[in-house]
C-alpha cells in the first residue's frame, strides 16, 4: 500500500503506473492527478496561473506562499497547516 498526500499523491500514482506489479494499493488525500489542466482533466488551474505562480515566486518567494497558505483555507486546519508552513519556511530560510 501507497499513502500519497498533496504531491506525494502525483509520485504515489506515477509509481503505481510505473511499477504495477509492486503496489497493491493506493490512498490518495488531498492531491490531483494533474496540477494543470488538459483535455481530460479540467479540473486543475489554467497552465498561465501556474506559470504565474512560479513567476512570482522568483520576485517574492516568501510574500508569494503565504498568500499561497492564506488561500488554502481558514479554520482550525488551516491554522494548523500555517504554523507547520512557518515552521517549514524558518528551516528552510536559514
């Protein structure tokens, strides 16, 4: 069995398309198949907002995912996934 969450979830199913025959199961949270859209999966952001993404990250990387965290929702989990994201961004910053 395979747990993939957030992006862990797109390398858990390339994994299982790749290697069939070593994954019995997959448990996907929180992830898409695609981060962009295309014909057989519109549900994913236009290509221009992830590129626009990545571009903004280049100018203001910092202003740019806590944006990128306030967007993904408010609540107790939210909170939560913010002050891991503070915690992740200290590390990774230093």
């Amino acid at each position: 069995m395979i747990l993939g969450w957030s992006l862990g979830g797109q390398v858990a199913l390339e994994w299982a398309r790749l290697r069939p025959e070593r994954v019995g199961a997959l448990v996907l949270m929180s992830t898409t198949p695609s981060f962009v859209q295309r014909p057989d999966w519109p549900h994913a952001m236009a290509e221009a907002t992830l590129r626009q993404f990545g571009d903004e990250l280049t100018v203001a990387y910092r202003q740019t995912l806590q944006r990128f965290v306030t967007l993904a929702g408010t609540g107790k989990r939210a909170r939560a996934r913010r002050a891991r994201f503070a915690a992740i961004t200290a590390v990774c910053t230093r």
